[in-house]
C-alpha cells in the first residue's frame, strides 16, 4: 500500500498570502492518480485537484496542482477567508485508494 | 443535479450490524465506480470500499470480511452492509463517486457511533 505523507501538520498564514502543501508518496503514483481535496469543518470533502494539475469544475484558478512521481504540491496563491481549512491528498492504485493524514491551513 | 444522499447511520452496540444507503441523482450508479469513504470524529479520511462497473468490488484491509458494498441498479443507490462492528468502525460515512482516480462527488455523509 502506497503511504502518503502530508507537510506540514499545520500552516499559519494570512489572507493574501501564498500557502504551499507537501504530499509525498512511500512509492511512485501510477499515471499522476494523484487527488487534492479542501475540508471546511462540518463539510464533506470537495474535489480541488486531480491528475495532479487538472483543477476540478468550478475551482479557482488561484488553486493550482503540480509534481510527478512521489513528490506532490498544491499551491493556493493569494488566501481568502473561506480557504482556510484542511487539505488532503489522496491517491489511487492497484483498486485501493489512500489518503494523506491532512495539512490545516489555518489563519 | 449531480447528487449523493446517505442514510442508515445510528448508534450500535460493538458486534451488531448496520446497513447504510446512498441514494443518487443525476447520475447512474451502475455506470460508475462508486465507494465509500469514512472519517473517524478529529481524524483524517479513509477509503473503505468501492463497487466497480462491471460489479467487482473492493475493500480495505480494516474492514474486509466485515463489510460488504452493494447496489441496486433500479433504485440507483448504494448500500454498506456492516457486521461485526467495533469501536474503531466509529466514523462519518461518506459515499463518493470515483472519476479519474478521485472522488468527484461527495455524499453529506451519515454518522455511525459504535457503543455500548
């Protein structure tokens, strides 16, 4: 099972500011399977990324996905207020799917 | 509309059973891989099971021989059938439709308390 390991636990930034996540995988993702997803307290989860840099429907262009291989980023330039929450990575192989432990990003 | 509606949570003793649903609209379950996903109260997500198109279904080691993932193709809904059930099965159950190797579509979630 591919272990996916998310940095840092917790960011503390401000609106406007550039957040950076980490996400690195115990072994290559196959064919960039490679998911981000943005958690509000109280909410189900929601699609940012996937295919490591394709943005899901109706996600800002101020979310952007990158990486290849085992090393993974999600980019959110310039925060606003409802981005502050908690993002996981997630990825998919071999019919099971695993998810990161989460990054808060909190204001 | 592209829906997911959960339903069957409760409290249960460690042991009993549960059967959950997820009620689709929009789109027609037997045409998509579709799983359930859960999340321990203060915890991160888990993948727990998904039904393929053909059929095929999978499970997470924590749960396999316990819980068993099904459809009905005519009232277009997924079901969760839990046995066995034990304090770590605690969670948010989310059903969640795979695209792409992600989960594009997220269910609001049914709560399952494991408890005596």
């Amino acid at each position: 099972e591919i272990v996916l390991t998310q940095s840092p636990g917790t960011l503390s930034l401000s609106p406007g500011e550039r957040a950076t996540l980490s996400c690195r995988a115990s072994q290559n993702v196959i064919s960039g399977f490679l998911a981000w997803y943005q958690q509000r307290p109280g909410q189900a989860p929601r699609l940012l990324i996937y295919g490591a840099s394709n943005r899901a429907t109706g996600i800002p262009d101020r979310f952007s996905g990158s990486g290849s291989g085992t090393d993974f980023t999600l980019t959110i330039t310039r925060l606003e207020a409802e981005d502050f929450a908690v993002y996981y990575c997630q990825q998919y192989g071999s019919s099971s799917w695993t998810f990161g432990q989460g990054t808060k990003v909190e204001i | 509309e592209v829906q997911l509606v959960e339903s069957g949570g409760g409290l249960i003793q460690p042991g009993g059973s549960l059967r959950l649903s997820c009620a689709a609209s929009g789109f027609t379950v037997s045409r998509n891989y579709v799983s359930w996903v859960r999340q321990a109260p203060g915890k991160g997500l888990e993948w727990v099971s998904v039904i393929s198109i053909g059929g095929n279904t999978y499970y997470a080691e924590s749960v396999r021989g316990r819980f068993t993932i099904s459809r009905d193709n005519s009232k277009n809904t997924l079901y969760l059938q839990m046995d066995s059930l034990r304090a770590e099965d605690t969670a948010v159950y989310y059903c969640a439709r795979n695209g792409e190797g992600a989960f594009d579509v997220w269910g609001q979630g049914t709560m399952v308390a494991v408890s005596s």
